[in-house]
C-alpha cells in the first residue's frame, strides 16, 4: 500500500495550490479518502473527506468555499484544490484512506502560505 502527496509548496496569501495524492496497493474505489493538516504544535485536524463514488464530499468549517476535495478512481488519485490560502492554512497537508478497520496514510506534502 503506498499513498504519495505531492503538491505542496510556498504561496502568498491569496493564491492557490492543488494537491495530489496517488494510490496503490489496495482497491482505491471503495475507500474514503480523506485529507489531514497538522500545523507545527497543533493537533491533527481533518480537511476533507469524499467517499468512494464521490456522491458525499464533507469540509471542515474553514476550508467550507475555499478548498475542493476530488478524486479519479480510473487514476487511483485524490486531489485538494486549495484557494484563497491564508497563512494559517500552512501546515504537512497528508492523504488517508480507510474503510473499517483499514486506514493508509501517505508522508504528508508541506504547504507554507506566506508574503
């Protein structure tokens, strides 16, 4: 099982980043995928989340507008559209997937917003 973010880099406040998260190793269409942010001394928090067919997508309150969660099963690969960032959006943006009591994670991709 292998799950690698890329993506991630130095933006301005205002701009946008698309991240990617390629899959492999387990049946990708059923899974959940989700993605989580941790900031340098905080908790863990969850992004976003869209569920195998991508009938259900769920964002946290504020990222609600400003990011996009998508996926291509055929490609085995999830994405966060991230707009208008805000330099408290920075932290190591991580992919996860998971169905019952399995739960994948990938490495993580860092996001800095910044002037």
């Amino acid at each position: 099982v292998q799950l690698v973010e890329s993506g991630g880099g130095l933006v301005q406040p205002g701009g946008s980043l698309r991240l990617s998260c390629a899959a492999s190793g387990f049946a990708f269409s059923i899974y959940v995928m989700r993605w989580f942010r941790q900031a340098p001394g905080k908790e863990r928090e969850l992004v976003a989340h869209i569920v195998g067919d991508s009938s259900e997508t769920h964002y946290a309150d504020s990222m609600k507008g400003r990011f996009t969660i998508s996926r291509d099963n055929p490609k085995k690969a999830v994405y966060l559209q991230m707009n208008n960032l805000k330099p408290e959006d920075t932290a190591m943006y991580c992919c996860n997937a998971w169905r019952l009591k399995n739960d994948f994670w990938g490495q993580g991709t860092q996001v800095t917003v910044s002037a």
